[in-house]
C-alpha cells in the first residue's frame, strides 16, 4: 500500500521526532522557502509554456486572485502511454519523477464506502507526473529538467 492512498478513517501522521525537528527549521523559514519554490514553480512553467501551447502536456494554473505555495510542480501528458514513456527517459537522465495521486474512488476505503467508479480522476491520475521541486534545486537544474522533457517531447 502507497502513503498516498486512504485506508481508514483519520489521518497518517508518519512524522517521528527527526522528521519533526526538520520541520521545524523549516517552518521557521518558511516564507524564505515558500518565495523560492514559488520563483522555481514560475520557472518551470515558463519553460513549459511552449509545449502546452503545441498541446503536449498541460501545466497547473493558479486559480486567479489566489496565491499558491509552490508545494508541487506537475503536468499533465496526453496519455498513460505518454506519462510513462517521459518518466522512463527522465529516470535514465536520473531525473526522479513521481505520480502520487490516488483518486479516492480507488483507495480501500473509497472502495468501502462506494462501488461508483470515477472515469475523469482516473484519466488524470493516470496521466499525471510530478517534476523535482524543492529549495534547494537551481534554475539550472530545472533547465536540465525542462531540456530533457522538450527533447523528449518534441522527438
């Protein structure tokens, strides 16, 4: 079972006292980190731009009037075939890539509680990736990022 997924009622808490002292030392930073995820987010999606224009794969887009965190950077390819065919070439680039979304319908306890299925948040969980974001990354190495995802795209 994937931390992702529901499996009963109430939360995960998987913070021991390590992880908690990390965060704290975050949590004191945060508007520091939070500015600079924000500036990488802005970075990837720039560079992405041009690809979601020629219809390739479509990039997150802020809810106007809101501000976002920076928390994740994903996108959205045409198909599962095409997900996993860019997670492949990125991971031999040793770039890590994840797809953590389960759609609540096909988590244990969705499936508990009901047998209706959910075609749409399957399709899009299926053709989801997430792209490295953290603070410390560099522009340059989003650009390595984004060079290897056009390269790939493009053919």
């Amino acid at each position: 079972m994937d931390k992702y997924s529901w499996v009963d009622i109430g939360s995960s808490f998987l913070a021991n006292e390590i992880t908690a002292a990390f965060l704290y030392a975050q949590l004191e930073r945060a508007d520091e980190l939070t500015k600079r995820r924000v500036e990488l987010w802005n970075i990837y999606c720039e560079r992405l731009e041009p690809l979601e224009r020629q219809g390739k794969l479509a990039r997150p887009a802020p809810v106007p009037g809101c501000e976002h965190n920076g928390h994740i950077f994903w996108i959205h390819l045409n198909d599962t075939e095409a997900r996993d065919s860019l997670a492949a070439s990125l991971k031999a680039r040793g770039i890590g890539t994840a797809f953590h979304y389960v759609p609540l319908h096909g988590a244990p306890m969705g499936s508990r509680f009901s047998a209706k299925k959910l075609p749409m948040a399957e399709e899009y969980a299926n053709r989801l990736l997430r792209l490295p974001l953290f603070h410390e990354l560099t522009p340059e190495e989003i650009a390595h990022v984004t060079d290897a995802i056009i390269w790939n795209l493009n053919g």
